[in-house]
C-alpha cells in the first residue's frame, strides 16, 4: 500500500504543478480562458491535485511509522 500512495502521490504533484504552471503562464500572457474554461478554475484545480500529492506522501509516512 505504501508503494501505490507514493506513486499517487508523485503523479498527482506533477499533474498539479503542470496544470497551476500552464494557468500562470497563460494567465501572464494576458489570457483568461483555455478550451473555454476559465484560467483560475484550471489553478485551483492544479492546487488541489498538489494537496492530494500531499496529503498522499502524509499518508505513505503514516503508515510507515506503524510497521515501525
């Protein structure tokens, strides 16, 4: 279990810090929509894919600490 909530946790954060860069960048160049989805929605939802990153490595640590 520990393996798949590392791996769950890798793939997340980089889906996240990829989908908050494409919105910052974007948003830099002076757009406010992509594919007709507002940029600040594809940012909060690259956040959330970071904390579930997060909280997935919290998660992996945790159960680590049980086995001793």
């Amino acid at each position: 279990m520990g393996q798949w909530l590392i791996w769950t946790g890798r793939v997340a954060g980089l889906a996240g810090v990829a989908a908050s860069g494409c919105a910052v960048v974007l948003r830099a160049t002076g757009s406010h929509y992509l594919a007709g989805m507002q940029l600040g929605t594809l940012l909060n939802a690259g956040v959330a894919a970071m904390v579930m990153g997060a909280l997935a490595y919290a998660a992996a640590i945790a159960e680590r600490g049980e086995r001793g």
